[in-house]
C-alpha cells in the first residue's frame, strides 16, 4: 500500500492521500462499527463513499449508555454483543452479566472484524479515524469498560474512573499501553488511517483528589510516545489526532496548546462552549441544544487557520439528537462554514444504527445528500492553492454571516448563511439582496449553488472593482456564490 495520509507539504491544514488533495468530511455512525455485533458495516461504509464522505471515526474499547439527550447508537451496544479487544472467558461475571475478560488473551473476532472494516475502508477510499482511548464520564460507564478492575481476571487494582486519564496507577497504564501497542502494530499496514489518542480527555472533575489537566496531558504525551516507538520499527508511521485535557469545573477547552507545543499532528476539537484560543473563548453551541451559533463557528475556525496544523471540527453534537429537518439543517450550515474557513468536519448521524446501516429515508433525503454536495464541490476546488480569503466581502445581506475561500483574485467562493437562531423573528425565512465584493479589476463569471438543493444557477457576468455588487437569489438558510475570472471558466 502506498504511504498513509499525511498533511498536505503545500498547505498544511490540508491532506493528502494517495496523491490527491484531501478534506475530511462525515456524518459517521456512532463509532461502534466493529464492537457493535450486529452491525453490517459494509453497508454503511459503501452509502458513506457514494454520499462522498472521506472519514468514518471509531472507538476500539470504550463503550457507553444511552440517556436522555444521548440517543442509542453502534456505540451502546447489548452486552452479549459487544466485540471486545479481549476475550471474555471467565472465571466470574463481568459488571455486565457476561463472563469477565482476560487481558492477556486477545480476541480473534475483533481483530478479524477490525481489519475487514480497515480493509473495506480502504477500498472505498475512507480515512479511519482510530480512537485509541477515550474518557470513562462517570462511575456507570467506568463500569462498563474491560480495564475496570471488576470486569476482568487480571488482578488490576480499583481505582476511582477520573485517574483512568493519568499515570497514578502503573498496573492500569501498563495495559492501556499494550492495548495500544497490539491496536497499533494491527493496523499498520493501513494508508487510510490515523490515530486519536483519547477522546474527550478531561481533568479537573469536580472532587477531592481528582487529577487536573497537566496529569491528563502528561498521560496522553506518554501515549502518543507509545505510539511513535511502536511505529519506529514498523513500515509506517501514521499521523496523530486529539486535543489537550478540557477542565471539567468551570469548563473551559482550550485549544493553545494543542496547536502548538503538543504531541499532535491534527488538533480535534469538538464545537462547544468555553472553547478557547490564545485566550479569546468562542460558544459554539450547548451539547445538543439545537443551537446554530454559525458565527463562532466561523471566527473560531478563522483564528486556527493562522496555525500550523489542521482543525478537524470533531464530533459536532449541537443538534444531532434531532433527526429532523431542522436539526440536520443547523449540522449542513455549520459543516459548510467549517470548510469555508479551512477547517474539517465530523458529525454524528444518530439515524445510522443496527439494522439500518445507511440511515433513514429522511436523512438520506437531506443530510446524507447535502454532505455529498458539499464533498463535491470542497472537492472540486483547487484545494492546494485555496486558503479562507479576508477582506473580500465587504457586505452581506443583513442577518447573514459570510465565509470566503479559495485563490484570490481568480477564484472565490463566498458562502452566506442565515445566522439567525431557531425561534428568532424571520429564521428561515427567504433572504434577498446582494453581496459587496472587492476585487481586482477584469471580468468575472458569478454563479450560485444551493448547498441543499445541489443545484447551480446559471452563470452571469459581473465587471470587478472595490465596490463589486453581486445580487443574490432569493434563498432560504443558505447559498454559496462562486466567483471566477472568465479565463477560469463558468
């Protein structure tokens, strides 16, 4: 196989994978792919390529419960269906029911099912998002987990679930390692894939004697020096994606380190708020509120465009509870925004579950069919050149945001979306007016796309200038405006 994904060496929020320009996008199923038994994999992975979703995120250990606002999922798994790393052989029962795990013996039916999923992915040209660990949450879901000294053989020492982030227990960190090693030294052969170190690390927890962030983020360097040394003797090496430790009490999820002094090669960073960069903090929505805050999803992934390394807009929950037309409305707009700044894009499709590998007829109809659009069109760009343009848009039409991106001068593409949160007067209604553009002297060819509809406008001429007026069709939530010198066509 050719060399895995990597970042792209002419513009480094950008990949590259098996020579072409790359921009992660997804609406991925709930990470339980191959844990989850009944799960038919394949069906999902093959409507995610023919939907043009280039990324697909899982989880290899870590499971969790269904709650209130955290719908069912691959993820939550029945307990005889759960596909361990380890084999459950006993002696004594699990906290589940089903028998209790040993450690030392790795399970033939995950490994199998991991490499035909690695293997299918590649096929179909689908980067894996392989999360190697993750944060336990709570004692409910500790007690879930196979490195829970109560559910496996092995003698383990209990510990209380906030120090699962730290070095405090060297029998525990002893076996998160050789699971990361064994995970590692599996998939290595893989170009479709990199890394994560630990989802959601956090520290802080509100409680005596809990860990706070440095702990944790000492905790994740090790891992990620597990993973370096473990690649050292191996044919590839893959990239690395995660984020320094959240503080639970007050919460604040800072981003500073991550980009610039941390074991990371891809900064994942899931939009919420208290998400904070070089000490400016940006609220990009409440977990599951049904919020849209497009214009903090904008600056935020402005301001990472300045760094050295790619943002992936990890996990974007804000509304997927709401398998809805409204729900998946607010997940295309911001999707749409993320990529207009240079950023990359996962969303949970919460409608991909068990025997219903690629989602319902209504999320085919809308979110599934508008990623394809946007993969399309983000695809269809001269990425490598292309970078988030400032200073073009001098106005938009009132209660709209606007993100500019692509080659200045020859090839811009605008997107305005309204900003306008459920509930507010005239959300969703038809927006009218136009768009002020500077631009260098010439001749220009102005087109529009429906980012829901995925249809273009017919192209029409628009001489350039400081003061360059484009009238707008009217629209509802969205639309994009491509730009072009005539030279580049229409």
């Amino acid at each position: 196989m050719p060399q895995p994904i990597r970042i792209h060496p002419e513009n480094p929020r950008l990949f590259e994978f098996r020579g072409k320009p790359l921009v992660l996008l997804t609406a991925t199923e709930h990470y339980g792919a191959v844990m989850n038994r009944p799960f038919r994999y394949e069906r999902y992975l093959e409507d995610a390529a023919d939907k043009g979703m280039t990324l697909t995120r899982l989880f290899v250990l870590f499971r969790e419960l269904q709650s209130a606002c955290n719908p069912y999922s691959t993820c939550k798994p029945e307990s005889p269906d759960y596909i361990a790393p380890f084999e459950r052989t006993g002696p004594g029962r699990a906290q589940d029911g089903e028998p209790k795990f040993d450690l030392d013996k790795p399970n033939p039916e995950f490994y199998q099912r991991l490499h035909a999923f690695m293997a299918r992915a590649s096929e179909l040209g689908i980067i894996v998002e392989l999360v190697l660990l993750s944060n336990t949450y709570e004692d409910r879901i500790w007690a879930l987990n196979p490195l829970n000294s109560a559910n496996n053989v092995n003698g383990l020492q209990p510990i209380s679930w906030p120090t699962y982030m730290t070095l405090q227990h060297p029998e525990l960190v002893a076996r998160q390692m050789e699971h990361v090693r064994r995970i590692v030294r599996e998939v290595n052969a893989y170009d479709n894939l990199f890394f994560e170190i630990c989802n959601e690390p956090g520290g802080c927890h509100p409680g005596e004697g809990n860990p706070g962030v440095d702990a944790v983020n000492e905790w994740e360097r090790a891992i990620a020096a597990e993973i370096r040394q473990t690649e050292a003797s191996l044919p590839k090496r893959h990239l690395i994606a995660g984020q320094e430790a959240f503080q639970w009490h007050p919460f604040v999820q800072g981003s500073t380190l991550s980009f610039r002094d941390f074991p990371l090669d891809i900064v994942n960073m899931h939009p919420l708020p208290g998400t904070t960069l070089d000490g400016v903090e940006y609220d990009m929505g409440q977990f599951m509120s049904k919020q849209l805050k497009l214009r903090a999803v904008r600056d935020y992934c402005l301001a990472a465009a300045a760094e050295g390394k790619p943002l992936n807009l990890d996990e974007d929950n804000v509304a997927s509870q709401y398998k809805d037309y409204d729900g998946w409305t607010i997940h295309r707009k911001r999707a749409w925004m993320a990529l207009m700044c240079g950023a990359h894009y996962d969303y949970i499709d919460f409608s991909i579950i068990n025997y219903c590998e690629t989602g319902t007829e209504a999320s085919q109809r809308c979110i599934r069919t508008w990623f394809r659009h946007l993969s399309r069109f983000i695809h269809g760009l001269d990425l490598v050149a292309a970078r988030p343009l400032r200073g073009v848009v001098t106005s938009v039409p009132e209660q709209t945001v606007e993100a500019a991106f692509g080659v200045a001068g020859s090839d811009i593409s605008v997107y305005v979306a309204d900003e306008r949160e459920l509930g507010e007067p005239g959300a969703g209604e038809p927006i009218r007016g136009a768009l002020t553009l500077s631009l260098p002297d010439g001749s220009y060819s102005v087109s529009c796309l429906s980012p829901e509809a995925g249809q273009w406008s017919p192209a029409v001429t628009v001489a350039g200038g400081n003061a360059t007026t484009v009238a707008l069709p009217e629209f509802r939530h969205d639309i994009l405006v491509r730009v072009r010198t005539t030279s580049a066509g229409s």
